[in-house]
C-alpha cells in the first residue's frame, strides 16, 4: 500500500578498499502489497489505485429550502460525529488505496478484486 512506496530508504557508500565514505546511493524497493515479495527495480509490477468516495445524487433546492431552520439538523450531524476523530470522518467521505502488486498477484487480483465477506459464506 501507500506505506511502503516511499520506505524503507538504505544508504550505503564504499570506496574501492571497502571502507564506508561520504558518498551514498539511496536504494528504494518496494513489496507486493499481497504476497510480501521484494519487487526489484526496473522488472514488471503493478499498480492498483483505488479510490472509494461517498456517492451522492445531485440536490435539488428550492426557495422553501432555503428559508428553512438547519439549527437541528446541524445539531444531529454534530453529535452524530462528536466521538470520531477528523480521521475516521474523512476516512468515511474519501478513501485512497495505493497498491503494489507483483506479476503473480496482479492476475489474482484482477480475476478476483472484490472478496467475499467473511459472514456471506
Ligand atoms: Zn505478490
């Protein structure tokens, strides 16, 4: 996932007698997000980017609409979302997965991209 994308960096330099110096080379490799693979540089992945938002239908608002008292309905939304942090709200509007997928996985999830529940068996 987006985790991985970015880290682990290693760093590491060696002049010709094999002591460290100055110098260094910034490795980055990432892991398939669904078997735990090493995915080397410069060999076929994949990426799957999802993202998973709220959907709504287009409002509609009149004149009545609009003259209307919104102070108990802003009242419920708050106390509906008064114990969730500002994570778990946005997490509820808009979600981003970012995955990376070696050869094998990317025919496994392509076939099967939605799993069954666990209680819908
Ligand atoms: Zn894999």
């Amino acid at each position: 996932m987006q985790l991985n994308e970015h880290a682990p960096a290693y760093r590491f330099g060696a002049d010709v007698s094999g002591a460290l110096k100055d110098e260094v080379i910034i490795m980055r490799y990432r892991i398939c997000d669904m078997c735990g693979q090493p995915l080397e540089e410069n060999t076929l992945r994949y990426e799957a980017r999802i993202q998973v938002y709220a959907a709504y239908d287009p409002l509609e608002i009149s004149f009545a609409d609009l003259k209307g008292d919104f102070r108990e309905e802003l009242r419920r939304v708050a106390e509906a979302c008064r114990d969730m942090s500002e994570e778990e709200l946005m997490r509820q509007v808009f979600t981003e997965l970012h995955l990376d997928l070696c050869p094998r996985c990317q025919q496994v999830y392509i076939r099967n991209p939605l799993p069954q529940l666990p209680d819908s068996q």
